[in-house]
C-alpha cells in the first residue's frame, strides 16, 4: 500500500488492465545504450511511508518528508482544552468555594475605589474568617496565592492577568471559557488557565471594553478596544462565536524596542538599521507592509524613535497602542456608531481633521480603506515623513492594495492618476514577514523610484535570502544588499547623512 492508498503495482493479476491513475513501470529500450540506464520502476518511486515496501531507492529527504506528513495527519485535535494542573488547580478549587462568601462580605462599589494592595489588606481578615466556616486550612503560600487570585477576579482580569505578567508571551487568543492559547517566541501553546463559565469570560470582556468607552453585546457584538499599557484588544461575542466569547490580546511590550534591538535579535543587518535610522530621520514617507503578527507596529514605534524632537507629531488609530518617545505627539482614536448607527468618527475623518492642526508628521496606525487616499495627499503635500503600516505580502503587492483600497472609495480618479500619485508620494516600502520558526524578520527594504508608463517603478536595496534550516528547525539565511545607488540619495543629503546612507547601502 503506498501513501496514497492504493496497492503497489497494477490490479493483482498478470496482464490485467491498470486502473485509471495507477502508473504502470516503465520497460527498459532494449536497443539503448549500455551506459544509460532505464528508469526505476514506479513502486520505488512511489512516496511510501517508512515501513512499507523498499526504502532504499527512496531519497531520505522524501522519506523524511512523508514521515513528517503522516504525523501532521495523525495528530490527536482532542486535546485542546486548557486544564490546570497541581497548584493552580487547588487555588482555583478553593477560590470558587471563597468567592461566593466574600462577595456578601464586601461592598463592590467600595472595593472598586481600592487600589490591589489596599483591597489586598482588606480581605486577609475576611479570607480568614470564610476559611474557617469552611474550615480550611492553607498555608503561608497558598493564602498569598489566593488573596491573588480573588483580587485579580474583583479588580482585574481574572485568569488573565497571569497572562498579561508573563512577559514572554505577546499574544493571548481565548476561544471561548475552556480553551486559551498564548504565542511564545513566535509559537502558539496551550495555557493552563480557564475561565469558570461563558458568563464569567463575558464579563471580562465587558470590563476590558467598557474601561475605554466601548461596548458589547448581543446587540454590538464586536469591539476593538485596549487595555491601560496599550495592549491591542479584540473582543467578539455570541452569536456571531460559535464557541463562546472569543478575546484575542496583542500585548504590547514593557520596554521599546529600537532598530539596534532589533538588529541584535536577527531581525535585520546593521547596515540595514542604519539604512532605517536615517530614513525616519531624514523625513521619508515610509510604507511598512507584512502579515498579522509579524512586527509592523512594532517597526514603526521603532522608527518614530528618530523623529526630531521639535516636530508635532499625530498618530490616528482605530485602538491607540502606538507609544512614541517624542515630546510633541498627539495620539487621536476613531470612534464607532452608537446604538442608532450614529456619531461613527472614522479614519478618514481624523485624517481630514488632522491636516487642519498643523502636523509636521502624519503616523497611521493602518491603512485599510479610502483613508489611503487622504494619506497619500498629505504625504505629498507638505506632510514629508509621514508613516502607515498595510497589510501586504510582499513591495509590489502593497503598492497594488494602496491602488485597490483608493479605487474601491468614492474618488473617481483614473488609475494611472492614483499611481502617479502613489510614486510620487512614498519614498520607502519596509516588508516584514513572521518565518515559520517564530521568528520576525525585515525581509525587503524597497524604494519607489516613479513612473515608466503606467507602471509603478522600484527598486530593491536589501533583502533576506533564505538558505538552510537547522536541525531544531531555525531558519538560516542572509541580509544581502543590492549595491545600488539609493534613489533617495539627495533627500538624505539634505540633511547631512548622504555619505553615510550610501555606504550603508553599497
């Protein structure tokens, strides 16, 4: 049997028609030469899984692969309920059997006027006393861990608050009360966290959305919203989940992240973050496309690190997470419909409002729609370095959505007129892509030259250049530059870097 599912060779007996789609071996040329060989039969071909038939004229890398194939098809899908297991499990048990008890204990409008610690010092005594009407016993460990656990459930998020202090996960993805997944170093994992019902997972969400004037509900059951250190948050509700409330996290990092962090990590070559540094210095409208997840907010923070500190800045968003260092820097944040489908306040309107409070610099947070259009026309009328993030899966691609999105608004301008406006107005296309290995990498840095007849004209200054793959499954390549002349070259001198821009890229 091969891994098809069909037996090796024609239908069982001598001479017999083959079946449609069996392949037949194919008979050595008796009048060929001695030198050439014939082919090998089809059944040594055939992609057999290790154990079947004979391997040995199967190349390893073809056994390997199959090997790798059949497991990904044999994986269990049953285990993906979030269990907790040992501790944990004790204080969750003990918590649901507290909680009840100190709720008729405690007054929860003068709770919520509590910081942790305080309301932490209030409910020992409290804890105490409904530990011994159940008479339980714990120790010095296990009471801290639960004077914990019940003010996070009070106060804060409940079981995610783990989460959010783990500082090695940056993102959370809960579908639904049993089942929460977090991403490690660019891997997903199964937490141990769970949520006691769908009422308790919906009221976390309620208090995440209502705390930055959003709401959900049956009625609105889709939110954006962001918790207090800017992490990105996306709630949606029954019925348009299937398995409950669904939370997905974009947490966002303690610390900046610089272009030289960056650098060190992998994530470009050094000479491409000083290609990067002087372009957010030097004013150029930079393009920063890639997939979910794989670090355009990211890219972009860093990059607004080298704006001058003299220059007004806003930054439009649909949930305000970006973080710039810069004094002057005015964060504004759409607004969506009430419950009679008014008062929405959208990207495109802030752009619009955005232009009349004298900006030196216009940041999107990400283009999606007719907005682009809007940001385009600022790029190129006064707004030099201005910033947007897309989504794109490659230079040429963005440059395609940025012509797609204005031609799916309300303008009526021809093609040729959005592109000649698309080449005139962006210096830079940055791509960063998530490899499979979890890790984030710049992988194009691309400048927009201009028109030659009524294509878009580019050209590329560095790239990543796939290699090999380690045995723990690391990707190994190389930042390569092109050795071209930047056409940007006379942007950065006039602001002194020329020499230093061109050795960077040669």
């Amino acid at each position: 049997m091969n891994a098809f599912g069909r037996r090796n060779g024609g239908m069982g007996t001598t001479g017999a028609r083959g079946g449609f789609g069996v392949a037949r071996p194919m008979q050595a040329n008796p009048l060929a030469r001695p030198e050439i060989e014939a082919f090998p039969a089809a059944d040594a071909l055939a992609l057999a899984l290790p154990g079947e038939g004979d391997l040995s004229l199967i190349p390893q890398g073809t056994v390997d692969a199959m090997q790798r194939l059949a497991d990904r098809q044999n994986a269990s899908g049953d285990a993906g309920a979030s269990r907790m297991e040992g501790f944990e499990a004790s204080i969750h048990r003990i918590k649901e059997q507290v909680l009840p008890r100190l709720l008729e204990r405690v007054d929860p409008e003068a709770a919520a006027t509590l910081g942790k610690d305080e309301l932490a010092e209030e409910f020992r005594p409290i804890i105490g006393e409904v530990l011994a009407e159940l008479k339980l016993t714990l120790n010095r460990r296990e009471q801290f861990a639960l004077e914990k656990v019940l003010v996070d459930e009070l106060l804060g998020l409940g079981p995610l608050e783990e989460l959010l202090a783990d500082a090695d996960i940056s993102d959370i993805m809960v579908n639904g009360p049993d089942q929460t997944f977090v991403e490690r170093k660019g891997k997903l994992e199964l937490a141990n966290i769970q949520f006691r019902d769908e009422e308790h997972l919906f009221q976390i969400a309620q208090r995440i959305c209502n705390s930055v004037g959003r709401r959900v509900d049956q009625t609105t059951p889709l939110a954006d919203a962001r918790l207090k250190d800017g992490s990105r948050v996306n709630v949606i509700v029954p019925p348009l989940s299937l398995r409950g409330t669904a939370i997905s996290i974009r947490k966002f990092s303690a610390k900046p992240i610089t272009l030289d962090m960056m650098a060190g990590f992998g994530s470009m070559s050094a000479k491409m973050a000083t290609a990067l540094k002087i372009a957010g210095a030097c004013r150029f409208n930079v393009v920063i496309s890639g997939g979910t997840g794989s670090g355009k907010t990211t890219m972009l923070n860093a990059l607004s690190k080298m704006i001058d500190p003299g220059e007004r800045v806003l930054t439009i968003e649909d949930a305000a997470e970006l973080r710039l260092q810069q004094p002057h820097w005015l964060p504004l944040e759409t607004r969506p419909a009430n419950l009679e489908g008014q008062g929405e306040i959208s990207i495109r309107d802030l752009v619009k409002n955005a232009l009349r409070m004298r900006p030196d610099r216009i940041i999107l947070g990400e283009i999606r729609g007719s907005e682009c259009f809007d940001m385009l026309a600022a790029m190129n009328t006064g707004h030099d370095g201005s910033m947007c993030t897309l989504h794109s899966n490659s230079p040429r691609e963005a440059l395609a959505r940025m012509e797609n999105m204005v031609m799916m608004s309300d303008i009526k301008v021809p093609k040729e007129a959005i592109s000649r406006q698309i080449a005139d107005s962006v210096d830079m296309i940055i791509q960063v892509k998530r490899l499979r290995d979890g890790s984030r990498r710049v992988t194009n840095i691309t400048e927009v030259i201009g028109m030659e007849g009524p294509v878009i004209v580019t050209q590329e200054l560095f790239k990543f250049e796939y290699l090999d793959e380690s045995a723990d499954g690391k990707i190994i390549g190389e930042y390569r530059s092109m050795g071209l002349r930047p056409y940007t070259f006379d942007k950065a001198k006039q602001f002194g870097f020329d020499q230093a821009y061109l050795e960077a890229c040669l």
